[in-house]
C-alpha cells in the first residue's frame, strides 16, 4: 500500500515515492504525488494502452487503471511483456535471479562499506546521497585513485566524538574525536576474500609526523609522538584520518588507500536502518554503566543498544578492550549477513533508508568522496562472499613497561606473521591451500643443478624501505654465503613491494643458488628470454617485503594457531 493510501499525502517518506515501472522492471522515483506511478511509468502506460486495444483469444481486453496494473505486476512477478514480449519500446525485465545477483555485487566488506554497498541501488537518488558526504582532505597519506591495480586497503575508524542527540554520556567529554574502534580492512587482489584486522586503540606505539591539510589550504607538519596509545593518531595536536592512516602504515608496513570514519550517532543510526541486528549473548547481561540489557540468546539491537553493545567493557570476558573487540566483530559480522541478506537486496524502502543513513553517518577521503566513487569501490567490495571475510585482532601481549598492565603492545612473532601474510596478499581463510602451492613451486623452482657460490655474479639494488639494504646483503652474501662476485648498486630507480631477481636462461644455476640462500619465493624469480653474455651479472633488487641481510624472503606467510579468527558468515554468542 502506498503513502497515498495509508493517508500520509502531506508527509511521505522519500522511499514510498519508490514505484516499479512494469515496462521497464525499474523503480523510479514518483515526483507526483498524487499518481500512483512514476511519471515516466505514466507515460508509458498512456502510450503503450492507446496501441494495446486488440482482442484477446478469450474476447474483448478489459482496460486495466494503471495502479491496479502496476500491483498486479509486483504481486505476481509479471509485468505485461510476459504476455506481450517484444513490444516495441519496451525492456524485458530481469529475472529475479539476475536482479538478486546484480544486488549482491552492490554489498559487501564491514559497516558502512555494506551499507553504502546496499544503499547505491537508490541511483536515483544519488545528487542526494552525494550532498551527504563529508570528506577530509588527507593530502598524500591515501590513494587518490578509486581503485587500485592490485589489493585494497580501507581503515574503517569508529570515534568517539559525541555528537548527536543523546550521546552526551558517552567517551570523554570536549574530545575531538580519538582512534578508538579501528578496523584495517585488507581485499585481496583477485577480490575473492578479505581481512578485517582489529588494531586495539590501548596498541602502544610510536605516532610518526604528520603533514595535514589545514581550512585555508596550507599545510601543516604535526611532530610526531613515540610510545603513545595507538587512539591519540586521531584528534589530539590537530590529527587528522591521515595520521591514524600513517600510524597504520607504520605498524603494519601496509599502506591503507582510503579512510571511512563514522561516530557514536552514526552506529545508532545504521543499525535503525536496517531494521536492527541480531545478536547472541552466552549469558544474560545487565550492565549498569552502559545500561545495556540483554537476554541469553538471540535477540535484536539498533539505537541505543546496539551502541551501549559495542561500547561496554565490563560485560564480557576479563573486561578488557580485547574482549569488546571480539563482540565488535560478531556484530559485525552479523550486520554484513543483514546487508546480504533477501530481505535487505529486495526491499526498497529498507535500501534507501540505509543509503539515506550511510552517506550521512560516513567521513571519508576525497578519493572516495561522492556516491558514485563510493558504489564503484562497493561493487569491487561486493565481490567478496561473506565466508572469505576473517575478522581477527593484532596479536599483542602486555605491556612489559607497565607494573599495572593497561595496555598492549605487538607480540614479538605473532604480529609480524600476521602482517606479512597480509603483504603477501594471502587469505587466512586459504592459508594452507596457498602453502601448499607455494611450497610445490618453490620445490619446482630449486629442482635442477645449482651453481657454486663463487660463480654466482649479482648486482643488488634497494628498492625497499630499508637504508643501506644493498650493502648490507652485499657483506652477508660475500662474508656468510661465498658470494664473492656480488655488487652493490644503490638504489633501484624506483620502490617495489616485492623483491625481484632477473636472469637469464643461461643463468638459472645462479639464480637457484641465490633463491635457496636468501629464501626467495617463486613470485620473485623473473626469468628473461635471451642468454647473458659475457660477464653478465643477474639483478637481485630488494623490495619492502625485505627485512635484513640472512632473514629469508618467503611466499604466503603462516601465522599461529594461537591468533583467534572469525569469520563473517557464521553466528557467535558472546562470552
């Protein structure tokens, strides 16, 4: 039933004005109000009745009023080109099954990158959706591109910034706006899986300086601060996305491309959107600081609860900061599944509250800041099925400066596995698959004769983020190895992610040599077409996936079973 008939003439929701055009099998936006279709659907019908007055075999043709048309099409799936295909102007409509896929490439990734997913199905809308953006202008610390050529990284940022009605009672008063729920969103490049990395805002660590972009387009360097809590990169000294971006970078060694922040008002906004969020608790909770109350089992948030969910410490596990990032991703795992879901994909109105609600709630970069930039990276995102996105938190430990533990720090190996296998662009959700395969080429690439150490010649360059790199495997290859035709050539032309090293066909007992010293995976063997002359030497250039002279450069990285992981599609209750 549409506004009209429930009485709301004078105050009509902007998704009831939504009306599928059954000539077209598209929902166009009715400007007239006091029509029952679209005006283009209008038109159609008033062109397509004067021309539709022949006989059925049954007799006469009763004329249909165009709204009792346009029901019966949505009521029964048909609208009238399934009893006259291939008339002339009209546009056979998709099949549901296409519809539903076309939708589903339109959803995907975490929070507001689902929303905006599901929320651009309402392009006619979009001039809307684009005022609703606002953007920070983050200078060099992301990607100007939409889209890169290889994997994505988005930093997701939740403040705690209480703006809104009825926030007041949240964060601390007067901030600005810290780090405090940061999720490093990682899509492979093939776009068939993704990782969304937890960083806990107690994460001690080192803020590096930061140029920001001030109002009147001048630029200013804050200094950068060490052992610091990971949340202050955001708000303190004037810090803006692209220092919390920086910080990243400087944790991790992956470069986030783009940056999506939403506050306090933005998550009680969402999860109403959508019609709330279901959520598993294994024990009932009464939470007097957060005043949160919810029963064993299943039940729904939005507003003010699904808030106060993500918000409380004190009702789950030790307490801790850890623990509520564990609820956070079960939360938003299941908010994903909702995006995903039928009832979402195929209800307009849900849709255009949703894409109403995002765009206002979200902050981004000016690489993503409008609708259309947003739905080109929300189609890329929708790729991904919800079984390959793996949640999972940094591995940490305690403080070890800290007599009264209150923050964290990387744990010395886990860490570093974990960010390695997400430089390598490996999924944790086909980890072993990939392991499998990398060590089968790396057997194949060593099979065969290997040159001695003395034969081997090799120039080395340093493409990577380490200076002095190509000295220092010169003296280790020379002092450790017996390489004593090696040669420091400085700097590549260029910096490269990965290490390189080309020969020739004539070469390639030099080069299984080299790759079984230095631990050189497959992907970094490029071997040329023509034989090398002479005293023609091979060219190994170290990439930023280097760590040290005698630190093996290897394929997909294997992380501990240790680091707890969760993934998208499945239900949990929290503990």
């Amino acid at each position: 039933m549409d506004a009209q008939s429930r009485g709301r003439a004078d105050d009509i929701d902007p998704a009831d004005q939504w009306v599928l055009n059954p000539h077209t099998g598209n929902y166009e936006l009715r400007l007239d109000q006091s029509a029952g279709e679209s005006p283009a659907a209008a038109r159609t019908a008033t062109a397509e009745e004067s021309g539709r007055r022949a006989e059925s075999p049954d007799g006469p043709r009763r004329e249909v009023p165009a709204q009792r048309s346009r029901r019966s099409a949505q009521k029964d799936g048909r609208g009238p080109e399934a009893s006259a295909a291939g008339g002339a102007g009209r546009r056979k409509r998709k099949a549901p099954k296409a519809r539903r896929k076309k939708a589903l490439m339109w959803t995907g990734g975490v929070t507001a990158f689902v929303v905006v997913a599901a929320g651009v199905g309402a392009y006619v809308l979009y001039e809307r959706f684009n005022g609703n953006i606002s953007t920070i202008d983050i200078g060099d610390a992301g990607n100007n591109d939409v889209l890169s050529d290889g994997p994505m990284n988005i930093l997701i940022i939740g403040t705690d910034k209480r703006t809104g009605k009825g926030n007041e009672g949240y964060g601390d008063k007067g901030s600005e706006g810290h780090a405090d729920t940061n999720i490093l969103f990682h899509v492979s490049e093939d776009r068939t899986n993704a990782t969304a990395l937890s960083i806990p805002r107690d994460l001690m660590t080192d803020i590096p300086d930061c140029e920001t972009v001030q109002p009147d387009g001048s630029t200013k360097t804050i200094p950068g601060t060490p052992r610091v809590r990971f949340n202050v990169s955001l708000g303190q000294e004037g810090r803006n996305p692209g220092c919390t971006m920086q910080t990243v970078e400087a944790i991790t060694g992956i470069k986030p491309d783009h940056f999506m922040m939403v506050d306090f008002n933005a998550v009680k906004e969402l999860t109403t959107a959508v019609g709330g969020v279901k959520v598993c608790m294994a024990k009932p909770i009464n939470d007097p600081k957060s005043h949160l109350e919810l029963p064993q089992g299943e039940s729904t948030v939005a507003g003010e609860d699904a808030l106060a969910l993500l918000r409380t410490r004190h009702s789950f596990g030790n307490e801790s900061d850890l623990d509520r990032i564990k609820v956070q991703q079960q939360f938003l795992g299941s908010m994903i599944r909702e995006m995903k879901s039928s009832d979402t994909l195929t209800n307009p109105t849900k849709l255009f509250k949703l894409a109403d609600a995002a765009t206002n709630a979200l902050t981004v970069d000016q690489g993503i800041g409008s609708a259309k930039k947003l739905m080109t990276l929300a189609q890329e995102i929708g790729k991904v099925d919800t079984k390959n996105i793996t949640f999972v938190t940094l591995p940490v430990i305690d403080n070890p400066a800290e007599t009264v533990k209150a923050t964290v720090v990387p744990h010395p190996t886990q860490a570093e596995q974990l960010f390695a296998m997400m430089r390598s662009d490996t999924s944790l959700t086909e980890v072993k698959q990939k392991e499998k395969a990398a060590k089968s080429k790396q057997a194949a690439l060593l099979k065969g004769p290997k040159a001695a150490p003395a034969d081997v010649r090799v120039d080395v360059l340093n493409g990577g983020e380490i200076a002095g790199a190509a000295g220092a495997t010169v003296t280790w290859l020379q002092n450790q190895q017996g390489v004593l035709k090696s040669t420091n050539k400085a700097n590549a032309p260029e910096k490269i992610k990965k290490t390189t090293l080309e020969y020739a066909p004539n070469q390639a007992d030099q080069a299984r040599a080299l790759a079984e010293m230095m631990g050189l995976p497959a992907a970094a063997m490029k071997q040329g077409t023509a034989d090398a002359e002479g005293l023609e030497a091979m060219v190994l250039t170290l990439g930023a996936d280097f760590k040290g002279a005698g630190i093996p450069i290897t394929g997909p990285a294997k992380i501990s079973d240790d680091v707890e992981r969760a993934s998208a599609d499945k239900a949990v209750c929290s503990k």
